[in-house]
C-alpha cells in the first residue's frame, strides 16, 4: 500500500472542496433557474384560468339575457 504525504493528502482535499464548490453553485443555478420557470409556469396557468373563467361567464350572461328575450316574448 503507498503512503500518501500530508501535503498531498491536504492538495487532494483542496482539490475536493474546489470541485464540490463547483457543484454546489452550478446545483445552486439549476434550482434558481427551475424556479424562474416555475414561477413562470404559474403566472401563465393564472392567466390561461382567467380568460377561461371570463369566457365561461360571458357565454352564461349571453344565455341567460337569449332565455329572458325569449321568455319575455312569450304569449
């Protein structure tokens, strides 16, 4: 078995931390990004709901005031 010097053993854990660093902030990134897009996604279905549910509630209003015109010229 080989015996490794302090100060490679140190060099080596340096060089781990570096590289961990590295993933941490790229990691950091990624959720960072993914919840831009998240919130993104969510502003959109907002919007998308809102224009279903007024469409919705035009089409209702427009019914009910034909069946009132209707029922209003009845004999």
């Amino acid at each position: 078995m080989t015996e490794l010097s302090p100060d490679a053993l140190t060099g080596t854990v340096q060089q781990m931390d570096k590289r961990l660093d590295s993933i941490e902030r790229r990691l950091d990134g990624i959720e960072t990004r993914q919840r831009e897009d998240t919130n993104a996604v969510n502003q959109r279905i907002d919007t998308l709901t809102r224009w279903v549910v007024g469409i919705q509630l035009s089409t209702f209003i427009a019914l009910v005031g034909l069946l009132v015109t209707i029922l209003l010229k009845l004999p």
